[in-house]
C-alpha cells in the first residue's frame, strides 16, 4: 500500500482512532497525517519505530568503521584465533 492510500486528514484519525490503531497493531502500513493538504506526522507501531531508528544508528557504526579501516586501524581476520587465545591465557 503506498503513502498516499494511508494518508488521512487529522480529523479523520481522530474520529476513528481506535480503528487506525487496532489496524497497526495488525501490520498495517504506517498512517501519513495530513493537516491543509500538508503531511505532518506519522503514526506507526512500536516494532516500525524501533526499526527506523535503528537504521541510522547502523548506518553510522558502518561508516566509523570503514573510516578506522581506511586510517589502518583495523587487524586482519588472519591470527585472529592465536590473538584472542593469548590474551585469555593471560
């Protein structure tokens, strides 16, 4: 379902509330809410907000970690078992 199917006026979220939760709480799409035409917020169940805010948290451990590699900061995969074994025999 696009964004457009799931936008609605704020009036019309509010007067049917229970009926856009509930339908969340199923898997539906999030719901765009329109104020004037304009889109303002979005409403969308807890497992899709968490989701969304881990992306960018990702997207930035991805980046500071090819940034290390680019500097050499980071150690080859090989020895890795013989690097790891001597720091527990200590």
């Amino acid at each position: 379902m696009s964004l457009e199917t799931r936008s609605m006026p704020i009036s019309s979220i509010k007067a049917h509330s229970a009926e856009a939760t509930g339908e969340l709480a199923d898997g539906a799409p999030p719901v765009v809410f329109t104020q004037n035409e304009e889109t303002n917020p979005v409403l969308q169940d807890m497992p899709n907000h968490a989701e969304a805010l881990e992306l960018p948290a990702l997207q930035q451990l991805l980046t500071m970690a090819r940034g290390d590699i680019t500097v050499g900061h980071g150690q080859p995969l090989e020895g890795l078992k013989e690097r790891i074994r001597g720091r527990a025999a200590r």
